[in-house]
C-alpha cells in the first residue's frame, strides 16, 4: 500500500521517489496465496525490474535505470491495456543489481553468475506460480546484464512462459546508428548548440547524456539537479584505434554486424579511458522535458508496444542482447570487461 504523504512531510524528493515506486503497480508475492494463484489465471504479464545502483554523472540519480524502467513500463502498461483490456499492473521482482555498472561514487557490480543465478532463481519461482507472460525492465545497458536476463528469458520459454526483454531494442538501433534516424532531435535543441554534431555523433551519448537526462526529466523529474544544464560537455570521443582496426577488418571479410558491435564498443572503450572520467556521456546540459517527452511517446513506447504484442500475444521471439562475443571473451563472465 502507498504511504500517505504526512511521512514524507519534511522531504518531498524522498517522497515523490517513492511514489515512483510505489505507485499503481501491484506487487505479485505481497498478495495471499490463494488470491495470487486466482490472479494469475487471468493470464496477465508480469513484470521483473532488473537494475544496478550504478553512478550517472552529478546530475543524475544512482536510481537512474530503476526509476526509468518503472516509468517506462507504466507506459507500456497502460498501453497494453487499451489494446487488450484492464488487467493489473503486476510485479513479481525489483532486482537492484546488474553486472558491469559505470565507476563513479556509489556504484555497485554484481557478478554475472550470481546475477544469472538470481533471475533464473525468479524465473523458477515464477513458472512454480503458472505466470504466462514475463516482461523483464531494465535500463542498464551493459552486454553481459542483459545477457544474464535472456538466461532468464530462455529458462522461461523452455518452460512454457513468454518472455521479453524490450531494452534489447534501445541496444540494437545503437549499434546499427545511422544519424538521419535522429533528425527530429534537432527541432528540441537550442540555437546556440551545434545541432549537426549532436545528432551526427548521437551514438556517443550512451549514458546519462542528452538521452538519459531528457528522459529522467519526463518520466522522473525529482531524480534530476535543477543544475544539470551546468554539467559541462563530455570530450570527444574517438573511438579506440586497434578495437576500430578489428572491426575495420571483419567488416572487410563481410562482417557487416559484427564490424558495427566493434565499431561501437571501440567508442565505448574510448570513453572509459577518459582522464578524469566524467562518468557521463554527451551534452546533458542540452536535456529537455519536450525531447525526453519525444523519445519515450514517439520513438520508444511504439517499439516497446509492438515487441510485447509480437512476443507475449503472438509468436515472435522477441529482441536478443547484443555483443554476444563478449561472453566468450568474458570466460562465460568470469573475467569483467
């Protein structure tokens, strides 16, 4: 049940987090036995929030990917309901952990294998319940997190479940970038900025950048500084001359996939070699309420909506993780990269 406001009285930022969430979801293992196996007959999906308490710049909270996927899967819910009717808003899990978080003051790595045992330990949980229908949210984009999930996921078809990890799509358009997708960017963008370099170099701006911060101040605003629009830039990224030399090379023996995935983590590794390490990707100082609006109604939601008809209403698989090298790389997760 929500708390009243009166126990938040002296601290409205805690309480408007809180209310993030604690909200109109339901929390599946909170409910009587009998009720919960009642419930599940109605055949609804359930939701399972996977994310780090991960560093994201000054700006922004260590609860930036938790309190986005809520957001985000408030959306979607409420968009699943218009298109299949009412049903409630379930939850059966809210993981603080991921594997592989960005440094920075506060931040917490879990392993892969204890992450992995973890969602398949909720997974097992949830097939013992007779769930049909699972959406795993997350917002934390490292390969091997969300490797971990579709561990879950796979456990879960094998089992007779449906399940959907629809991060996996916000992955995917980032390794196949191609600026012109982000043209409608420039129309949120103050004249004073370069909008040409902004959206030409978009794909630099992973992690708690323009993206991020537009979407926290639509979706969260309190977990946003009234000071973000002072965070300086961060530098230039050139991408990492040997990893772009490699990918260079599988692009010429026709590699066209696997040239992007090393183009990108050739950008991303650029980045973690900055010093001092901002912890930070892009321009947030050029955040706005109206762009993060844009992204989460017109560009992510649609895709978040067809992937969940497609996958838990039809017979689609669904998105599968990127960078999938890396798990052999990894040893299996044994080594962090």
């Amino acid at each position: 049940m929500m708390p009243k406001t009166r126990l938040f009285a002296n601290n409205r930022w805690q309480y408007e987090c809180y209310s993030l969430q604690y909200g109109m979801e339901k929390y599946l293992y909170s409910y009587p036995h009998c009720e919960l196996l009642e419930l599940l007959k109605q055949d609804v999906p359930v939701y399972v929030f996977v994310n780090p308490i991960e560093y994201h710049g000054p700006h922004l909270s260590l609860y930036t990917d938790k309190v986005l996927s809520m957001g985000m899967a408030k959306k979607l819910h409420a968009e699943l309901v218009n298109k299949k009717g009412e049903m409630p808003f379930l939850v059966a899990e809210d993981i603080s952990l991921g594997e592989g978080p960005t440094r920075g003051p506060g931040s917490i790595h879990t392993p892969f294998k204890d992450l992995r045992k973890i969602i398949l330990r909720c997974s097992k949980s949830l097939v013992e319940l007779g769930v049909r229908k699972v959406i795993f949210m997350t917002f934390h984009g490292a390969p091997m997190h969300n490797m971990a999930i579709q561990a879950g996921i796979e456990y879960l078809n094998k089992n007779g479940v449906k399940a959907y990890n629809p991060f996996n799509y916000i992955l995917q358009k980032m390794i196949h970038f191609n600026p012109r997708d982000y043209d409608r960017v420039r129309d949120f963008l103050p004249d004073d900025c370069d909008k040409d370099v902004i959206v030409e170099n978009f794909n630099t701006d992973f992690h708690a950048g323009i993206f991020e911060t537009s979407l926290c101040l639509y979706l969260c605003p309190k977990t946003v500084s009234e000071n973000y629009n002072a965070v300086p830039d961060c530098p230039a990224l050139i991408p990492n001359e040997k990893l772009l030399f490699i990918a260079k090379l599988f692009k010429s023996l026709g590699q066209i996939y696997l040239f992007k995935e090393l183009r990108f983590a050739a950008i991303g590794l650029s980045w973690i070699q900055l010093k001092p390490f901002p912890g930070y990707s892009g321009t947030p100082r050029y955040s706005s309420i109206e762009l993060g609006q844009y992204f989460v109604e017109q560009e992510l939601i649609p895709l978040y909506v067809n992937g969940a008809l497609e996958t838990l209403y039809g017979v689609g698989k669904g998105p599968r993780p990127v960078m999938k090298w890396i798990y052999g790389l990894s040893l299996g997760g044994l080594i962090s990269i």
